[in-house]
C-alpha cells in the first residue's frame, strides 16, 4: 500500500480529532442542498443553466470544494487554536502551584465542610448525625488528599494539573469566604501529617 505524504497524513489526523465538526459541517451541506434541490428549484433546473452558460461542470465541483475545504480549513484551525491556548494556559502553572493550590483548596474545603456541619447540626439531638457527617467530610479530605502522595499508573501518564484537579468557581467562593486567609504558610507536609498518622 502506498504511504500516505506527511501533509495529507496531519490533516487526516485533524480530521479524525475533529470529528464531530467535519459531521456538522458535512450534515449543513446536506441540508443546504436539499433546500436547493426541494425548496428552490429543482437540480436538474440548476444543471441545465449552468449548460446554457457554457460554464463546465468541472469547474463548479472545483468552486464548490474549494469552498467546503475553506470552510473546513477556517473550522480546525479554530478548533485547534483554542486547544493550544488551553494547553498553553495548563502548562503555564509550575507543579509546585498545582500542588500548593491543591492542598490549600482541600484544607478550605474541609474547613467549610466542618462549618456546615457545625451550624447545620446546633442542637444536642443532632449529635450523632453531626459525628456521622464529620467522619465521612474527614475521610473524603483524606481520600482526596492521597493524590498528592499516591497516585495509580493511569494517573501517572496523566498532567498533573488533570489529577490535583481544581474547582475554580468553588475555589473563588471558598477564598471570597475568607476560608483561605490563614492558610498562607500551609505546607504539603502538613497535608501529610493529617493523613498517615504516626
């Protein structure tokens, strides 16, 4: 079999990663053209004044391709463009802040977590409940905190950025709350200390 050039083989693998564009874009022709073969007038009318124009058939299936490989062209690039810039912006955070990042957002969450627990459970009665909800808020801060120590072979393959994953909305509302005013000088081996026990 014949090896495809190296050119034709980088788009057909922008192809492949944009799959559902070239779909939608492939589907819009397909109604287009239904709506200039039912809606205006028929092909066959079109097919014969383009032969009273003497303009050859060929010509217009360049045109027409052209157009559809602009079109595709403008759509992957834009697609392409905002991936980089994606890529661009997870790249830009060193691992030490994705880490410190990491750690300061499982303390404030944890610390919400207890805040809620103890307003929502004022009263007595509601002790065991409270007790209940405080353990589960407990072994999900460390379960979660585990990755910064421990991850799985899967996890390894993957950035970082993607594993000590983030919430920024919930991150925004948590510092907004004041939850992260004294968590300046909070280091990784403190996360470590609340987590292996001695």
């Amino acid at each position: 079999m014949a090896k495809i050039p190296l050119s034709w083989s980088s788009v057909l693998r922008l192809i492949r990663l944009h799959h559902l564009a070239v779909g939608n874009i492939a589907v819009l022709c397909l109604i287009v053209l239904s709506i200039m073969d039912y809606g205006i007038l028929d092909l066959f009318c079109w097919f014969k004044s383009v032969e009273k124009e003497n303009i050859p058939l060929t010509v217009l299936m360049y045109i027409g391709g052209l157009k559809v490989a602009i079109i595709l062209f403008l759509a992957l690039w834009c697609w392409t463009r905002e991936a980089e810039n994606n890529q661009e912006d997870n790249l830009d955070m060193p691992i030490s802040y994705v880490r410190k990042r990491y750690c300061r957002f499982l303390v404030m969450h944890l610390l919400a977590s207890i805040d809620r627990l103890i307003h929502h459970h004022s009263h007595i009665d509601d002790f065991l409940q409270a007790h209940k909800d405080c353990v589960e808020a407990v072994e999900q801060f460390r379960w979660r905190a585990r990755r910064l120590f421990e991850r799985t072979d899967l996890q390894l393959c993957v950035p970082l950025h993607e594993v000590l994953s983030v919430d920024d909305q919930q991150e925004k509302e948590l510092l907004r709350l004041g939850y992260g005013d004294k968590l300046e000088q909070l280091r990784e081996l403190d996360i470590y200390k609340m987590i292996y026990k001695d």
